[in-house]
C-alpha cells in the first residue's frame, strides 16, 4: 500500500466518523425536540390527564362529549363489525352519518382497542397530546429537513405551530383542529416533487397521505391547500424561473397522487354527501375574526392572563388568531429584513391574504361592525368553502409567520455581529413568552346517574330508544355519556352531531330535528313553570314517543327537574317512578297500543 493510497484511507475513514457523529447529534436534537414537545403537550393537557375517570375540559362546552361518543361508536363498530360510517345509536331511528361529522376514522378506528379496553377519554387525552405534540414536530422536522434551518430555530418554528393560540385553543374540544402532523408532511412532499422531480415513491405516499388527512380532518385539509396555494403563486411569482420546471415535476406526480386519493376515499366520501343523513352545506352565519383578536394576546396563555384584552372571540373553542401584536411587529420586521428571498416574501403574504380572509365578510372592530365588505364574500357561497368558519384561516398564518421567524433567526445568528443576536433573542422573548399557553382548566363531569352507571336500565328498555327530558341537544349532551357508561347497548333519541334540518332539505343543523314534544320539554327547563297540557300535546307526545320508538322516558336530576317531572306526569298520563337516581315513565305500553 503507498503512502497516497494509506492517507486517502485515514481520510476516508476520518470523514466517516465525522458523519456519525453528525448524525448521533442530529438524532439527539431530534429527540431533545420530541420530548420538549410532548412534555408541552402534557403540561396543557395536564388536567384531563390527572383525572382521566372524571375529568373534563371546561372550555369545551359540550364538544368533548360528543367527541368522546365518536371515539366509543367507532369502537363499537369495530369490535361489532359494523358499518362505521353510520350509526343509530344517536338520533335514533333516523341515525347519524359519521362521515359528515368529521368523526376522524383515521384516528379513532387504529386507537379503537385503546377506546375498548380504557375508554374514549384516555383515547380524547392521546389524540390532544399527540396532536398538540405531534404536529410541533413534524413542523420543526419540516423547517429543518426542507427549510434547512438550524435545529434550534426549527425548534422554535416548531414549537409556534404546533403550540399557537388556535391550536391550544381547539385542544379544548375540537381534535380534528390539533391532529394536523400531516400537513407538514403534504407540504414536504409537495415542495420535494416540485423541485427536486417526482419519483414514484414520493408520488404514491403523497396520495396515501392525503388520502389519511382526508380521515383525519378535511376542513384544515381544505384550509391549508388554499393558504399552500397562496404561498407558492407568491412564491413563484417572485422567482419566475423556477415556475416553468416546477409546473413541469408537479404534473408528472399530482395528478396520479390524487387519483390514488379518490380510490381510497371513494366510497367514504360518497357516503358523506350522499349516504343516509348526509347534507350539503352548514349555514353558520357571520364567524369572521374581530381585528382585534389579531393583534390581542390570548386568553389561555402568559399574556393573556397578565394583560387580558376585550372578549371579541366567538368562543373558547375558537380563538384562532390573537398572535399578539409583539409577534406581528417581529413578522413585519423580519419581512422587511429579508425581502429579497422569495420565501420570505410568498410567507409574509400568506399571513396577510388568510388573515383578511379569516375577517369574514364585514370588518369588525372591538365588535362594532363598520359596514366595510371584505374579500369573503367572493368566497362565502362557493360549494364546499362556505361550511369552512372563516375564522379558523387565521390558523394557516402560523407556519407562515413561524418560517420568518425561522429564517430571520437563522440570519440573526449567523452575522457574526454581537448586537444582532442579542437583539434578535429579546426581540424573541418579547413575541413568544407572551404567548406561551397555560394548563387548560379540568373539572370533575357530573356523575352518571345509578340508573345508566349499572343495569337498571335493562329493565326497561327492550328493542327501542331511551328518551332522556330534556333529549340530549348541542346545549346538553351528557346522555351521550350515560349511553357510553351503559356499553352502546341502547340508542337514544335526538342527541348532538350534524345532520340535515329535514328529509328533504340538505341544509345541515347542529342536533336532530326537534319534534313538538322535545321543543315543550326543552321551554319547560328554560321557563321551570308547568304549562297547562292540552289533548293535542297529549296526542302529540304519543306520536312522538312512537316515532322515537321509545321504551323509556328518564328525567334525572338537574335544572328545573320538578316542573320537568309534572309535565311529562301530564302528557304521559302517569306520574313517573324513582329509580337508580333518575325518574323513569315506562312508556312501552302507551307506544305500542293501537
């Protein structure tokens, strides 16, 4: 061996190792990364994971309910073999279909032993943390495999998608809103065939990963590929020489990666617009951003517990936006700083587009409406875009205002220039500890009543539904849990999900359609005054107590349960027998007379 080829060797073997270490610090970074996030994920959701027999998230109305009861009839299905994409168990005999009603098979149908053996809270608690968790990472791996930016800065990038204020936000009710690890993943794709030429691997995970989202969550879906398709016009735009090779990639692989899509969501989807209780469209109203909830801090975090700012957002559930305006400043200044890169240019205009988008379609401000149209209305009545709450495309501002941080991060490091970074991580510090989120506030659910918890029931319903007074409604669902105590061994009338307003109408409406008797029960609870009951209304709830098919009518305990009591003593024609906690009016007889 020469001395050339013996020092080549050296080398060869010196690089190698050099590589290996590169890589263990890269894989340690990665793991430091995924255990910074969980460990985030669990202190927010710490209170739903302290008590996981009882707790329940206070800010989540009635939506944890109903999502527990999709996780459990999915389960169900499973272990039963039925259909999934149905179920009578809720609305009962009119059923609900489960597709429409974002139920997130793609989550809900894998986690389904877990749903089985501990119940469909511990599977709520895994979606919220794996989602909250999951999808910080996957933008941190995002801005550090694509991107190329440092580990710390993707950390950064990372953890503000995945952590944002409408994302801790929707943790409170909404999952299908907080599982969104894949949508980086779709953008990686994406950009990869786009410039680097597409392969038929990178065509074939795309269509499979679409087609999961799909399961997961088609409104962020659909929210995400309008603000991807604004960025990369502006990002094109900018950089015109890369548009015609891009164009050229993108047409060789997109079209077969959504065709491998449709196959597989093909008959879901058919199932969703045309299968039983499907509908068209959600009419919601005016759901537009306040301007104010832009630039606020908000409510569950740092900032907006040291300096709360006026209530303008919708709910709890729906604060979407309110990046702060320490944040935004930093976004324009980094703009500014880094005009001159198409990708900065294409991100910062994505914040703006979706940001006015998600304003509605009437300028609000401190919630006084000044009259002034915005871009929405050109969109508000376009089929499938018009069910979307406009509010919630303030979400796909985060990864865009996130990549300017990134990259304005990476070039403040990376000047060489003392002032610049120290500036540059107070600058950091004055944007984002503001908008660190606090723990989400748990409380104990009220406990199921003996009558549903054991097996009285059993001795009152045969074949047919479970009446609750009032009938579970998007104002109160808690039905929908004593049926999950009970295993889904009975169905139950009326309940909280989405369907059509009428056989005929595909306009949807949150709940069942409400029969005479269910509209009397349900003023009797607001008004606690007994009205007088006539034959009609009489004749009226037998009717509906035989469309119900109802074997049982149960009252348990609550508001205005004794003015509730006499008038179902009334329309019955029995005075109702006390039992497990509840009152109880076998109707069995009554409904199956001539």
């Amino acid at each position: 061996m020469t001395t050339t080829d013996q020092t080549v060797l050296e080398h060869s073997g010196t690089t190698q190792e050099q590589k290996t270490g590169a890589r263990r610090r890269l894989d340690r970074a990665d793991l430091a990364a995924a255990v910074a996030f969980t460990v985030g994920a669990l202190f927010v959701l710490q209170g739903q994971w302290r008590n996981l027999s009882s707790g329940y998230l206070y800010n989540s109305g009635q939506d944890q309910a109903m999502w527990e009861w999709f996780f459990a009839v999915a389960a169900h299905a499973v272990a039963h073999l039925d259909n999934p994409m149905s179920s009578d168990l809720q609305n009962y005999p009119l059923g609900v279909n489960l597709m429409a009603n974002t139920a997130m098979f793609g989550l809900s149908i894998p986690l389904a032993p877990v749903t089985l053996l501990f119940g469909p809270t511990v599977t709520w608690a895994i979606a919220l943390t794996a989602g909250l968790g999951g999808t910080a990472y996957a933008w941190y791996w995002l801005f550090s495999r694509r991107v190329g930016a440092s580990k710390g800065a993707s950390a950064l990038g990372g953890a503000l998608c995945g952590f944002a204020p409408g994302m801790v936000s929707h943790a409170n009710g909404h999952p299908n809103f907080v599982v969104l690890f894949l949508l980086p993943v779709i953008a990686s794709l994406v950009i990869g065939i786009a410039q680097d030429g597409p392969t038929r691997r990178s065509t074939i995970t795309l269509g499979l990963v679409v087609a999961l989202q799909i399961m997961l969550g088609e409104e962020p879906l659909l929210i995400f590929a309008i603000a991807f398709g604004v960025f990369a016009f502006a990002y094109y735009l900018g950089s015109p020489r890369s548009f015609v090779p891009a164009v050229k990639n993108a047409s060789k692989s997109l079209p077969s990666a959504a065709i491998l899509t449709l196959l597989l969501v093909a008959i879901p989807l058919y199932w969703q617009f045309f299968g039983p209780q499907s509908y068209s469209f959600l009419e919601h109203g005016n759901m537009g951003n306040d301007v104010k909830a832009l630039f606020q801090f908000p409510a569950q975090s740092i900032g907006g517990t040291a300096t709360p700012g006026q209530d303008v957002s919708i709910n709890a559930t729906e604060e979407n936006a309110y990046f702060g305006w320490p944040l935004l400043v930093l976004g324009l200044i980094a703009t500014l700083w880094m005009w001159r890169e198409a990708r900065v240019r294409a991100a910062a205009v994505t914040v703006v587009v979706v940001s006015v988008l998600s304003l509605g379609s009437e300028l609000y401000i401190g919630k006084r409406n000044t009259g002034i149209e915005l871009p929405w209305t050109w969109l508000a009545d376009v089929h499938l875009v018009e069910s979307v709450l406009e509010t919630r495309f303030a979400l796909a501002a985060v990864p865009a205002l996130a990549l300017l941080i990134v990259v304005a991060t990476d070039k403040a490091f990376g000047r060489g220039l003392r002032p610049v970074p120290a500036l540059w991580s107070i600058a950091l510090a004055l944007a984002l500890i503001p908008l660190v989120p606090t723990p989400l506030q748990a409380v104990d659910r009220s406990p199921t009543p003996q009558f549903f918890a054991g097996d009285e029931w059993k001795n009152y319903v045969s074949d047919g539904s479970v009446v609750t007074v009032p009938l579970p409604r998007p104002e109160d669902a808690r039905p929908l849990r004593w049926q999950i105590q009970a295993d889904m061994q009975f169905p139950l009338a009326a309940g909280y999900f989405v369907g059509p307003s009428d056989a005929a109408d595909k306009k949807a409406k949150y709940g069942a359609v409400d029969r005479p008797t269910a509209l009397l029960l349900g003023s009797v609870q607001n008004s606690g005054t007994v009205p007088d009951i006539t034959p009609d209304q009489r004749a009226q709830a037998v009717d509906d107590l035989r469309f119900w098919n109802a074997d049982v009518v149960v009252l348990p305990p609550g508001k205005n349960a004794t003015a509730l009591r006499g008038t179902v003593d009334q329309l019955l024609g029995s005075e109702g027998e006390f039992h497990g906690g509840v009152w109880v009016w076998d109707v069995r007889p009554l409904v199956n007379t001539p």
